[in-house]
C-alpha cells in the first residue's frame, strides 16, 4: 500500500460507526405498489412533467424532462398509471411536484433499454447517452452528470478522479459498490478516459475501506488507472479537499475543477455512467445506506426512485427504539 493521502489543514475524526452495516451485502428491494416521483431531484433549470394524470407510462419511460444545458431527465422504474401530480413537502423542506405513479407489476419496459449496447459511440454520442440516461451526481449535489464530463472546449483537463473516499459517518453505499461491482467501476473509468481522451484516473479511497482498495487495485489491468488511499478524515470526500490530497493542485476559489484540469464524479455515478453506456440503463434506481441504532436491521439497499422513507424503513425491520431524529442524509450533512 502506499502512503496515504489528505488534505493541508485541519479535518475532524467523528465516530465512523461503518461497522454497523459495512458488512451487509446489497439487497434489491421489493418495488411498493405506488412511487412518488420527484420532477426535479437535480441543481440546474426545472424539469416539467411529460405525462399527466391517467396516462400509462413504461418502465424506463421519461416522465419528465426539460430545457437548456444544465438540466437532466426523470424516468419511470416501473410501468403503471399516473395516479396524479401534485406537490408534496420533502426531506429538504422544498416543496416539489410528484408524479405518482401505480406499480402495474409488469414492468414491461422501453423497447430497446437495458440491453447490451453494440454499437460503438464517440464523444457526442456518449454525453447525450448520459444526459439521456437521468444521471446525476450521486454523492449529494445532484448536479447533471453530462455537464461534468463535458466541459468549455478552451479547458483541457488531463485528470479524472472518482471519488471513492464516503468520508461520511455510518454510510457504507460506495464501500458495497466497490466490492460488489468492481469490474463495473473499472470499466466505467475506462469509458470516461476513452471519451474524453483523458490518460489518468484516480480513484480516492479512505484507509477504512482497506478491502475495497485492494479488490479494486487486484481486479485492475488499466495501467491509466491508479488507486489511491486516503486518510480516514473528515471532510476528505469533499471535492476540493479530495483533489488537493490526490494531486496536490488547488481549486481557485469560485472556480471549478475543469479550470484546474481535473473532472470528478463519485463512485456511485459511475456505475451508473457504465450502465448506460452499456446497457442502455437510465437513472431510476440507487443504493442507499440505512444504518443507526434506531433501525432494527442496518442494510445497503438498492431502492427504485421514488420510494417513500416508510417503505425502506419498513423493509428494514422498522424502528428499534423511540427515534428522535431521522436523518436524510449523513450526520454531518444530512438533515434531521
């Protein structure tokens, strides 16, 4: 192994409390009989809804959509009925419209999607198969994927870097996908280089995930590709913090990491980069940590979008004790 890496200044050690679901493996929950699907779960311009009540949408439909630049799409993880569309009040105290939709059971899908795709794409092809697919940062900002990996044609960025560090208490989503789909994560980085014509990734691990690191650096034949351990520090996962500890260059302040010549995504992001680039997979499911002693059984789950809390919390055996908080998000930057 080698030295491990960190930030200049400061950081905190929080009790990690990993322990209390690092070990459970992913499970894929039952989809419920009905979802409710946010029309706008990204930062950039709002999306509007491209069904409306009555209508019968698809598994891997899109259900709503919008315009300009930075801007994604949301799909249906299931075939059904729209219930109706209203707004509801969510876990970040923003109120959002719904799609709600009625689980069929068929999930008879978009012709075409989630099937291995033959035919080879270049750069275009394959910032449109993101944009089309509903990718967003999956590491909390929610940012529209395709405008990440498609920066100003005057910026040359020379550096990939997935961030793998999950600096947060309790959360366990990236080590599991690390361990679970290894091959998937390396050949999603190797997918970003080849289209963006870039010749070095790194991926940051914190040293808590020491078997993540070595099944990564053992499955790994991609000399573009180095895996790099981190200090366990918080806020080490955090995206400037993170890129000073594995290239020691700096982010200008207001600035971002294309100015540096650096792109980042996180782990989670690109598995789902490689599905759809692959498979012709949008963005309609994620895992997610359940974790805390006020949970009867800690789990890494694989949820469909649009999932209520009652419903996982439900699938994981319920409350244990009188809970006082529930906290979407981690402790650090979730909110109770």
């Amino acid at each position: 192994m080698t030295d491990k890496l960190t930030f200049r200044k400061g950081g905190i050690h929080p009790d990690e409390n990993k322990h209390l679901s690092e070990n459970a493996k992913i499970k894929k929950m039952d989809v419920p009989e009905v979802l409710y699907m946010a029309v706008n779960q990204h930062l950039g311009a709002p999306l509007k809804p491209m069904v409306k009540a009555g209508d019968r949408v698809l598994r891997n439909q899109v259900i709503a959509e919008g315009e300009g630049v930075v801007t994604s799409k949301v799909h249906s993880p299931v075939s059904g009925e729209v219930i109706e569309i209203k707004q509801m009040l969510f876990p970040d105290e923003i109120k959002n419209d719904v799609i709600v939709i009625k689980n069929d059971k068929k999930y008879e899908k978009v012709a075409n999607t989630e099937q291995k795709r033959e035919a080879s794409f270049d750069k275009e092809e394959f910032i449109n198969i993101v944009k089309n697919a509903g990718i967003i940062g999956m590491g909390g900002a929610g940012f529209p994927t395709q405008v990440k990996l498609n920066p100003p044609k005057d910026k040359s960025c020379d550096i990939f870097i997935i961030n793998a560090a999950e600096c947060e208490p309790y959360l366990t989503t990236d080590n599991r996908m690390m361990l679970e789909f290894t091959s998937e994560i390396l050949e999603g980085a190797k997918i970003v280089l080849d289209m963006l014509s870039i010749n070095r990734c790194i991926i940051g691990i914190e040293e808590n995930k020491k078997e993540a690191y070595e099944k990564l650096s053992s499955e790994n034949k991609e000399s573009r590709i180095e895996i790099k351990l981190l200090k366990t520090k918080y806020p080490q996962g955090a995206e400037k913090q993170l890129i000073y500890a594995l290239t020691k260059r700096i982010v200008p302040i207001r600035k971002l990491p294309f100015e540096i010549g650096i792109i980042v995504q996180n782990v989670a992001t690109v598995k789902a980069i490689y599905d759809a680039a692959m498979f012709d997979k949008p963005l309609t499911e994620r895992v997610l940590t359940v974790s805390g002693l006020g949970v009867k059984e800690p789990a890494n789950i694989l949820v469909p979008i649009g999932v209520r809390v009652q419903d996982i919390i439900d699938y994981c055996g319920g409350l244990a004790t009188d809970v006082k908080y529930m906290i979407n998000g981690g402790p650090m930057m979730g909110k109770a």
